[in-house]
C-alpha cells in the first residue's frame, strides 16, 4: 500500500521494521547505514545493522538506506545490499546532522549535485536495484538530476530545510509542486502525527505515498488508522 515506515536513525532495526508491517506499513526503510562501515566489513554494521528477518518480507519490500559521498564506495555498498536479499535502496541525502555533513554524505550532497549524481548513479548500477533518494526541502532541482542523469527510480522529500531540521510547519505547497514536476514517484514525508493529516497530506500534494517517522514511533497502530483498519 502506499503508507511507509521511514528509516529512523538509531532506531529502525528489523523488529521495529516488523512492527510497522503487522500494523499495516507498505513498505519499511531501514536506519541508514554507512557505506564505508559495509565496503570494509564493520562486524556490528554486517551483524545488526543488515538483518531483514524473514517476516518483514510478509507485509511487503524492505529498503536498505545507505548514505556515503564516496561514488565506488557506494557501489561497492549497494552491490552487497542487493545480494542480502534488499528489495530497495534508499539514499540518504537529507540527514541535517552535522557529524554526517561534515563528511559530505547526508544533505551536504545538495549542495554538490554533480557528487548527489555520481553517489546515486553508482548505486543503481552496482545494485541492479530499484534506487530512491530522501531529500530536504533544498533538493528539489538536485531532484531533477537524480531522476535524468542517474536513473533514481522515485523521491522521498521532506519539505522542511536542512536548517530547520524536524521544526516548524512543513511546506506541502512545495511538495505538490515537486510531485507535479517530476515523472517518476514522490513520496512525501514530514510533519504528520495524526490519521486525519496524513491523508490530507496525501490528497493535497497528490503524492505516491506517505511516509510516517517520529508520529509512529511508539504508536504503530498509526498504519492501521491510516488505512482506515483502526478507529
């Protein structure tokens, strides 16, 4: 269906994943892991970070996020990703954390498009996967590229900058305006709590799906209200 779990920092490990998907999620987003932990062979990365019980698969695909700035290093990541069975790889060029900025990867991607392309692209062609990208409120023409010069098959945006981070009101206008522009899907995410605003979001931006992240967590029978199981 099209509500998704999105990837959570620290948090979206596969029981957490699993959860949503017995609530009613579409699709779940693992926490983002590092490129360069997975190419050089971090245990605890391999061990924790890359498990996808075999349950999560009941209730629909599981995407890997992956973030990193380093194009062969990406390949390198993502081409190990597909071969643990990932339906899906996410790209996280969104993250407003400094400790992630400062390295390149995350949201410092938008502001060097050519490095968002050749990171993007490198992970379509070493995962033979269906790639998307998570993107802040700054990425909409670094969007355009991902999806024209680096084959990305769907957006995830998150209306809010990088500034703000997870304050102040999300700009939907822009999201509408960003799902009309582009050919392939958007899923909008950012700023939904309760079941009556996600729907509202889906329907006034006309995105492909929604994606819920801090209004889910502790509550996953949020899905379930969303998709009108639950009252």
């Amino acid at each position: 269906n099209r509500v998704v779990l999105a990837p959570l920092a620290g948090i979206g490990n596969w029981f957490v994943r699993l959860q949503a998907k017995r609530y009613g999620a579409g699709l779940a987003v693992s926490e983002m892991v590092s490129s360069f932990a997975i190419h050089y062979g971090n245990r605890k990365t391999h061990d924790e970070l890359l498990t996808i019980d075999p349950r999560e698969r009941d209730g629909g695909p599981v995407a890997i996020q992956l973030f990193g700035q380093d194009p062969e290093i990406m390949r390198s990541a993502a081409s190990h990703v597909a071969g643990i069975g990932a339906d899906i790889i996410d790209l996280n060029m969104g993250c407003p954390v400094p400790k992630v900025m400062k390295t390149g990867a995350g949201a410092a991607l938008l502001s060097d498009p050519s490095a968002a392309v050749a990171v993007a692209r490198a992970a379509v062609e070493g995962s033979g996967l269906p790639v998307t990208a998570k993107l802040r409120a700054e990425g909409v023409e670094v969007a355009r590229r991902l999806v024209d010069e680096a084959g990305v098959a769907g957006i995830t945006f998150h209306p809010r900058t990088i500034k703000v981070r997870h304050k102040g009101t999300p700009d939907y206008d822009l999201a509408r305006s960003l799902v009309e522009s582009l050919p392939v899907p958007v899923i909008v995410t950012g700023g939904m709590d309760g079941a009556d605003h996600v729907r509202w979001v889906f329907e006034y931006t006309g995105c492909e799906a929604v994606m819920l992240a801090r209004g889910s967590l502790g509550n996953p029978w949020l899905f379930e209200k969303v998709l009108g199981g639950r009252d």
